[in-house]
C-alpha cells in the first residue's frame, strides 16, 4: 500500500510541477501552459486515478456477505475477512510501477441480529505504518425474504445494503528528480526536490446494493452452504495532496507555496459472487468466495457464529 501511494504521488507531481515552473520562470505561453495542464490532468485521471479508485473500490466492497441467511435476535457472528484484487498488468500505472498484481484489503467483520429477520454488520480496520495512517468503516443491513415464501426447501434469499467509508493520508516526504526519473518522468534540467504533504491523500464512499441467495446443507456435524450474489457499487474517491517547500528549483526556495493537485472519480460497478462458507464443527464456519467484475476479486475468511 505504501509503495502504490507513493508512486501515486509521484506520477501525478508532474501537474503541479509545471505549473511552478511556469508561474515561476514564464518559461510558457497561455497556450503552452494550458496544453501542458490538459495533457497531465488526462494522464492523472486516465492512468492513475481512476484505475486506482476501481481497484480500491472492488477490494473495500467484497467478502461483504457469506449467506443470504440471517440471525435470529441478538444472534451475532464475528470474524475476520481478507479480500485480494487481482489487478492485470497494464491496467493502472501506479500499481505497475509498484510491480502490484494482488491488492489485498483486510478487515474486522461482526453482525447481530434484528427483529424481522434482518441483521446489521459493521466492519473495517485502521492502521497507521510507516507514515501511512489508513482506515475503514463500513455498516450495512441486511433483510432475509424466505419465511415470506411459503414453499419447502426453498433457498434463503435476501437484499443488502452497505455504506463504506475510507481515509487515507501519508506524512510528508520529500520526492527529488531521482525518483521521477525512476517513474518515468523527464526531471527539469534544474533539478527537483520538494516536500509533499499528502496527509489527507484519498478519501472514498461507497454505496452497495446485493441480491443474495444460499442453501444449507447438513450432514451430522458438518453443514456447507453454496452462495450467489449479485451486486451494484457505487463509489465515489477523492484525491488531495499539496508541495509545501522546494530545495530545487533554486528560483523556487523558500517562496511560499500552495500548489495542490486534486481530483474526484465517481463510477458505477456491477459484480456476480460465487461463494461456499463451511461449517466443520459447530459455530464456526470458514468461507471462501470469488466476485467477478471490473477487476476480478477473491475473498477467504473465517468467522464465530451464534444463530
């Protein structure tokens, strides 16, 4: 995660490095200027942001269910979930230049019962390492339709919805001409070396609406329950970081500076989960499902649960 933020930054500091330069020197025309901020705000968007925000986004909204079935009142369940992105090469330059080909998002999951066989679950974790401070929250309910349905053997089937919600920052760091080199990036012939503060980097909702169905299916003390889902997202991520101070270019040194880059991607996904959640002895249950969408995900997790 860290290496991906920072080649994040990386990447995208050509925006506000041209606009330095160019306010600074008057190196550049209108024209040129315009140009050269259109064609950088199209690579951060296209190349880096976007691609970024949906790999992020199918990880934070997986492994959010492993059963259309709910508890009963004050029933809970607890347990921990790992979802893995599978990210293709050349589908993000951020996640390339980081060599990322598996984006693993884990979290902290419980739920507890309602009346009406419903059920609410929150779930989420928070970190801070190395400079990184990241954390999520997520709560959803869920509504379970069968004892409506008045026919034997008939699946569980349920609705869902869920809200998340991410934030994450990075301590200031100094990014030299060095590492836009190493990125890809031309470095001005002055050189460049600046402090970045990306303490309020990327920030996200996400909105979540499932339609889910399982069958359980006992034998002794063992019971297994196959589950299918189908699913819409829509997210929403954020991006904000700013360059503080310069050591190069010298015309820059110690003026002061408000050079923010930011952005927004909203978009709308759709994903189909295939799932099997195992029981091997009572109350505890290990579960393992595979959602396909944008990018394709895997969820494998294991959870206390007391119907």
């Amino acid at each position: 995660m860290k290496q991906v933020v920072r080649n994040f930054l990386a990447l995208s500091v050509a925006l506000a490095l041209g606009y330095s330069l160019a306010m600074a020197q008057g190196n550049y025309g209108d024209n040129l200027f315009e140009e050269f901020i259109r064609q950088n705000l199209t690579e951060i968007t296209g190349n880096v942001a976007d691609p970024f925000a949906k790999v992020f986004s199918t990880g934070v909204t997986g492994g959010i269910y492993r059963s259309a079935d709910t508890h009963k009142l004050l029933g809970f369940d607890v347990g921990v979930r790992g979802m893995f992105v599978f990210v293709p090469s050349e589908k993000s330059t951020a996640f390339d230049t980081a060599d990322v080909a598996l984006f693993p998002i884990p979290v902290a999951q419980a739920a507890v019962g309602l009346p009406m066989d419903a059920e609410i679950m929150l779930r989420g974790f928070a970190v801070k390492y190395e400079g990184a401070d990241i954390s999520l929250l997520g709560v959803g309910l869920k509504k379970n339709f069968k004892p409506l349905i008045p026919m034997p053997m008939f699946p569980d089937i349920a609705a869902m919805i869920s809200y998340h919600r991410f934030k994450g920052g990075y301590t200031n760091f100094w990014l030299s001409d060095v590492d836009l080199a190493a990125y890809g990036l031309t470095p001005p012939p002055e050189g460049f070396d600046a402090e970045i503060d990306a303490g309020n980097l990327l920030s996200s909702t996400h909105w979540s609406f499932d339609v889910i169905a399982s069958k359980k299916f006992s034998l002794v003390l063992i019971s297994f329950q196959p589950y299918v889902g189908l699913g819409m997202d829509r997210s929403t991520m954020d991006y904000d970081w700013e360059i503080v101070q310069y050591k190069t270019p010298l015309e820059l040194e110690g003026q002061p500076l408000n050079e923010k880059v930011s952005g927004s991607s909203s978009f709308t996904t759709t994903r189909l989960t295939l799932g099997l959640d195992i029981s091997p002895i009572p109350f505890i249950h290990v579960f393992a499902d595979y959602n396909i969408g944008k990018f394709n995900q895997a969820t494998v997790g294991a959870a206390i649960s007391f119907r």
